[in-house]
C-alpha cells in the first residue's frame, strides 16, 4: 500500500512538473511574439493612399510607393492586407473613403501622399484615433498623424545652379503644377540658384493648374522652346511628363540643338536619356521608409513636423547627364553649393517674399 501511495504521489509530481514546464514556455513563447504595430503577435501593416497623380506618375507617388514597397520587403512583408499596400485615388472625392478603408482593414500606419490631402487626413484622423497617419507636404496637428515636410528650396537651387551652367542661350524655364506653398519653394530655390550663378540668365515661369495634365506640360514646354528657352524645370508631377515628351520631339528632329529638361521628385533620366539634364531629388522614398520605421519600433512622431533636407539626405540632385557639355564644372559648382547649404552658411529662400532679399555668398 505504501508502494502504491509512493508511486502516485511521484506521478502527481512529475505530473506537476510537466504543466508547470508548458506553462513556462507558453509564457516565454509570448514574451518572444512581435509585437509590430503595438500589438502583441500582429505584424506591422503599412499602406498609402495616393493623390489625383496616381502611382505610376513616374515622379512624386511613385517614389513614395517605391520607399513603402522596399520597407515591405526589408521587413518580409507581403503586397495586400496585412503586409503593405496602397490605394489609388481617381478624385479628390476618394481621399477620405481610401482612408478610412485602410483603417478599416487594419493597417497600423497610414500614408496620405501630398497637399491636397491634408483636409481628407486631418477629418479621418480624428475619427480613426487608435490608427497612424502620416501626411506628406502638409502639417496636420493631430496626436496620431506625423507631418512630413522637405526643403524643396534647396534641390531647387542645386537644379538652378545646373541649369544657368548648362544654357547656351541664356533663357531657361519652369513650370509648376498648382501654386501652393510645396511648388512655391520649388521656384524659388530654382530662381536662387540660377541668382547665385549667373543673374544674366532670363527665366519663364509658368503654372498648368494641375499635376495630372501631361498635354498642358507639353503645351507650355513648346511654348517655352519655341521662343528661346533650351533648359526647362518642372515640378508639376504627372504634367511633367509632357515636358520630357516635347524636349524628346524635339531633340529627334533636331539631335544636334542643345534641349534640356530638368526632372523633379525622383531620378527621371529614364524619361529622356538624352535630355534630361538632371533632377531635383525629394527624396519621398526615404522618407516614407523612414516614418514607417519609426512607426513600428515605437517612436512614431505624432503631432510632430518632420523636415527633411540635404543635411537629412532627403532632397539632391541626381547625376549631372554624361552627355553635358560641361558636366565637370556642374559637377563642382553644386558640390560647392552643397557645402554651403549642409554647413549652414548659405540658407536657400523659401518663398518667392525670401527671394527678393537674397544675396548669395
């Protein structure tokens, strides 16, 4: 009988034993859990919501999808629910009703791409407050949305710079999609640079209304080069495209008339390898990457503005085009540049009010 109580008693033990060893690697397997997204076992999801430009604009939603896309990969996310993705918007009308499906569906951080979503984003982000936000090219002061803002001004000026070395005819151009405070520091940076490298040179500005319209990019780009200009700027997304197309018409009939476009937002020398002079780089991609980041490791910057500018890697200048004529002295003069605006000792005007009393050193 002693036996018999003895061996229960060892098999109640070991018993014992066995649930309390389960529950220590229960319990070790949940501190081990992600907890991305702030949610203990739920991997971080990240989507975009584009503007009217769509987001093969080749320029402005497109990089920002191109940093979302390599954060989704980096981090061994997949395309759709769950993973990363964006929706497209076709209207104005869609910004809120894309929103709000993103956050619907769960995802932990929220892109709204550009300006004329600031109001969508602001009205969403008060009704979805357990959601993230992050707008780009606008401030909304809300607790769960990040505001990203770059100094547009200064690849503007490094592109000027380019642009007044690269005129043989001393008449350049730009064209803005729709005047606002974004396309404002485009300009002005632009106008700076040329100031700083040769004033002489003569500038067209003009504005399509709009970042979706490629036939009125071409029609002002024709425009443009028909009374004199040979280099011409665009920060006007999507219209842009009808710049490229034009200079590339025209350097066909013409190969050997020196036609120069200048892209904007990401490297667009795949839009005309034989003129696009460069680019003004807005480094979107970088930043989204960046946000997202943050986001997931639990230092998402609510309410908070971020600027992102050349000291920050967030705008620049692609690659002088091999093809310039004087590509080396470009070269020199924006790195000089460069220099000068990382160290702080020339600061780029932001506005065109900034511009009147600039005088570069």
């Amino acid at each position: 009988m002693k036996k018999r109580k003895m061996g229960i008693a060892i098999s109640l033990l070991l018993a014992a034993g066995t649930l309390l060893g389960a529950c220590g690697k229960a319990n070790d397997n949940k501190g081990n859990e992600a907890t991305k997204g702030g949610e203990k076992g739920k991997a971080f999801s990240v989507g975009m919501v584009t503007d009217i430009g769509g987001v093969d604009d080749k320029s402005f939603n497109q990089s920002s999808w191109e940093g979302l896309q390599k954060f989704g990969k980096e981090n061994g996310l997949k395309k759709g629910k769950g993973g990363y993705d964006y929706l497209q918007s076709t209207s104005d009308a869609d910004y809120v009703t894309n929103l709000n499906t993103l956050s619907r569906q769960g995802y932990d951080l929220v892109f709204g791409i550009g300006f004329l979503m600031q109001g969508a984003v602001d009205e969403v982000a008060k009704q979805q407050k357990d959601t993230k936000f992050a707008i780009i090219d606008s401030e909304v002061k809300e607790p769960n949305v990040a505001s990203v803002l770059f100094k547009e001004q200064e690849a503007g000026f490094l592109a000027g710079v380019a642009a007044a070395l690269t005129t043989k005819s001393d008449h350049i151009g730009f064209i803005g999609g729709m005047e606002n405070a974004v396309i404002e520091r485009f300009q002005a940076g632009y106008l700076a640079g040329v100031k700083a490298t040769k004033p002489s040179v003569k500038v067209d500005v003009q504005y399509a209304g709009a970042f979706d319209k490629s036939e009125a990019g071409q029609s002002i780009a024709s425009k443009m080069y028909s009374t004199g200009a040979d280099v011409i700027f665009h920060a006007a997304g999507g219209t842009g495209n009808g710049l490229f197309k034009e200079a590339t018409d025209r350097k066909a009939k013409e190969p050997s008339k020196g036609i120069w476009a200048i892209g904007v937002d990401r490297d667009q020398s795949d839009m005309g390898p034989d003129v696009v002079l460069t680019s003004a780089l807005k480094r979107v991609d970088v930043a989204v990457q960046d946000t997202a980041k943050k986001a997931q490791n639990g230092d998402f910057p609510g309410g908070q503005n971020i600027l992102y500018g050349l000291a920050e890697d967030g705008v620049g200048l692609s690659p002088i085009n091999a093809k310039a004529a004087n590509k080396d002295a470009i070269d020199k003069a924006v790195s000089d540049w460069t220099d000068k605006i990382k160290s702080g000792s020339l600061k780029v005007p932001g506005t065109l009010d900034e511009l009147k009393t600039f005088s570069p050193k």
